[in-house]
C-alpha cells in the first residue's frame, strides 16, 4: 500500500498541475506580498484594538477569492482542444496571468501601503501621482479627481448649447 502512494500522489499532482495550477513560482511571490499585508493588518487591528475573528475571515475569502482568479488564469490559459493548445493560449498567458497577477499585486501593495499609515508610518514610497490616484480612488471610486490638479493649464471647454429660442407670445 505505502508504495502505490507516491505514484498515486505523482498522478494526482500531474493531474492538478495540467488542469487546475502549476505557476509555484509566481504563486510564491503573490503569497510572500498577500502574507505580509495580512501581518501588517493584523499589527494594525492590534494596535487599533478591533482585531476580530471576523478580519481573519475575511483573509480567508480574499484568498479564496485570489484562488479562483488564478485557478481561472490557469484553465483560460491552457485550455485544450483535442489534445492541443489553442493557437492564441502562448499570448494569453502573458495577458491574462499577466493583468490577473498584477490586479492581486496592486490591491495587497495599496493594502500593505494602508496598513504602513495605520500604524503610523508614511507608507511605501510611492510616486506622487500614484498616492493621488489612490486617495482619489478612497475618496470618490475615481481614479483621477474630477477637478484638474492646481498647476495644470486651463482646457478649452466645450461650447455650450445654444439657448431656445423664446415661444411667440399667444
């Protein structure tokens, strides 16, 4: 019995590897970003006195949530049809990995970057008009504020609709 073990564990890993994940490498770089972010917040709830049961959950369903978005990079990205690649699978796999990583890589460093000024400090180094799309992004959903920054040259506005022209008096 102990020797069909590795050989069915052997199988079993092929099988998970071609159908459901193998990026181990990259996966180890989003695990090394989104551990740090949940160290930071859980610093940050101890340090503001709410650390909840409730915060670890939501840990739980935001890795889960990476999961399927990964799971589903990996099958968009090797999908086969009748034993082969689809011939747009190579260049999908750069852009679709590729935005999914990095959306999970933007969302943990803006977190870890929150965490940073919850406890007190600056934050990371981030340039100028990124801090500002992020604070424009908490304040109003909007990446850009809708007013122009203080320093930028005035635009020629649209003209505006003419006016109606008066009734005729009855």
């Amino acid at each position: 019995m102990l020797l069909i073990l590795p050989s069915l564990l052997a199988k079993v890993l092929a099988v998970f590897e071609k159908y459901v994940f193998n990026d181990w490498q990259a996966l180890g770089f989003l695990m090394v970003v989104f551990l740090l972010d949940t160290a930071l917040g859980m610093a940050r709830s101890f340090k503001q006195g709410r650390f909840h049961s409730r915060g670890m959950r939501q840990m739980l369903v935001k890795l889960r949530e990476y999961a399927i978005g990964i799971v589903i990079a990996h099958v968009f990205c090797n999908l086969e049809i009748d034993g082969s690649k689809l011939p747009w699978a190579q260049y999908m796999a750069m852009g679709v990995k590729g935005i999914i990583y990095s959306f999970i890589l933007l969302i943990e460093t803006k977190s870890i970057d929150e965490n940073l000024r919850g406890l007190g400090g600056r934050g990371l180094p981030l340039p100028a008009f990124l801090r500002k799309g992020m604070t424009d992004w908490e304040e109003n959903g909007a990446f850009r504020s809708k007013e122009p920054p203080a320093n930028a040259e005035p635009t020629l506005a649209a003209p505006a609709a003419e006016p109606a022209a008066p009734e005729p008096a009855t």
